[in-house]
C-alpha cells in the first residue's frame, strides 16, 4: 500500500522544501518508487528537481481545477524511481477558489487516489496553514515536521499540531505525526544543541535520530537543479539525508 507522507511546517525557512526533495531521493536511491507533490504555490520543489516552468503543464493546479488526475501531470525527473507532479504561482489562486467548493479539504485525496501505485507519496506542504496544506494533511497517512534549530523553533508549532489533531477527529482518522527532523543544525553554535535538547525532551522518541547540518553544499544544489544527492552524494548533507530516509523507511 502506498504511504502518503506531508512535508508541512506553517513557519517558513525550516528545510520544509529541501527535506522532501533529498528524503524522496535519498528513498528513491534505494529502490522506493517515490512520488513527490508540490502543493506550494513558490513550486519551489519542482525547480529544485530541474523541471521549468515550460515543462510544468498540467500541474497540480490544473488538477484540483479538473476534479481528478491527468497522467500527463505526472513528470519524470532525472532520478531513477522519482517523479514529480508540479507546481506554480496559479496554485495561489486555489486557497480562493476552494473555499467554494464542496468537499475542498478532500481534493488532493481524491486525485491521490487515482495516482498509479507507489511505495511513498511525499507532499510538500506551502509555509501556511491554509486550505492547500489542509487538503494535503487530509490525503495523508503521516506528517513530518522539519525545524530549524534556532530560538524560535517550538513558536507556532502548537497550531501545526492542533490542525493536525484537529483534521484526525473530524476528516482523516489515520493521520498521525511521523516525526520531526532538526534542520540548519550547527555544532559550533551552542544555541543549536540546546533547540535540540528542548525538541528531544519535549517530542522524546518523536525526534529524528538524524539531524540535518548547515551544510552549504545543500544551500547551492537548488540552483542547479538538483538534490544535494546528485549534487554532492559525498557531502555531509547527503549523508544526513540518507541516514533519514533510513530511519523513516524503518519505521514503517
């Protein structure tokens, strides 16, 4: 069965978008047919796979628009065993124009339904906690919350939660937090080890083992168009990325 996995975060700049590029490659690396949904308007996430805006059409706003999946939408990437469904700026105008539609929050679930069969289906989440997130964590088995380690890292996490327990109880009852991976951590810097100690006293085993570093080889992959992975497999990025993607194909 495939397992739906969103990538969310309400607060922006956490590795939300990085995290769900290298995880889905660091799986695919390792034989996981991988598919990755960009449900962020910025489509951020598909650039970083090297698609253009050209090669962008359909994309997951002209699904949400069409009631249902396109295969055409379904793009492959120059990584074996992942492909990609895209986005771009149009899907801003879905947070309007689902607020008039019946059954909004079960969209993405519904063209997710259709989708051919994959091990994980990882959704990368808009820094928000609107009605495109909302239809993701709806489609989802899981949540992964990634978080910078930085003084503001537990701010704003309660209503992420709270949306999370809230859409359990009411929408989608097989939903639950998968984890949270600590992001940008920087072992020089005394104030990440103790964002970390207070995320692992807090979360206890719901933290990540792994920890992600600042690392500016995973800063430049973006630019061209590519994971760190492809960019640099050798750095300590990509080298953090395939001990999480070790952990989270464990704990399934």
């Amino acid at each position: 069965m495939t397992k739906i996995i969103s990538i969310a975060n309400q607060k922006g700049g956490v590795g939300k978008t990085t995290t769900t590029i290298n995880l889905s490659t660091a799986m695919a690396a390792i034989n996981k047919k991988i598919l990755l949904v960009d449900s962020d308007p910025q489509g951020n996430a598909s650039t970083g796979l090297g698609i253009s805006n050209e090669e962008r059409n359909p994309n997951l706003y002209d699904l949400i628009v069409a009631g249902g999946l396109n295969r055409k939408a379904i793009k492959k990437t120059n990584i074996p065993n992942l492909d990609v469904i895209t986005s771009t700026q149009d899907l801003a105008a879905a947070e309007i124009e689902l607020a008039e539609i019946k059954n909004r929050e079960n969209l993405i679930r519904k063209i997710l339904l259709e989708a051919p069969e994959y091990d994980f289906i990882l959704i990368d989440c808009p820094p928000a906690l609107g009605l495109l997130t909302i239809n993701a964590l709806v489609a989802s088995h899981s949540v992964i919350i990634p978080m910078q380690c930085e003084f503001f890292a537990l701010e704003g996490l309660s209503a992420l939660i709270n949306t999370i327990e809230s859409i359990k109880s009411e929408l989608n009852s097989e939903i639950n937090i998968e984890g949270l991976v600590l992001t940008m951590f920087d072992k020089r810097n005394t104030l990440s080890s103790l964002v970390e100690k207070e995320v692992r006293d807090h979360f206890k085993e719901k933290v990540y083992k792994t920890v992600i570093p600042r690392n500016v080889r995973i800063s430049e992959a973006p630019s061209h168009g590519k994971p760190v992975l492809v960019y640099d497999v050798g750095c300590v990025g990509s080298q953090a990325y395939i001990g999480l993607a070790k952990e989270v194909i464990l704990n399934q």
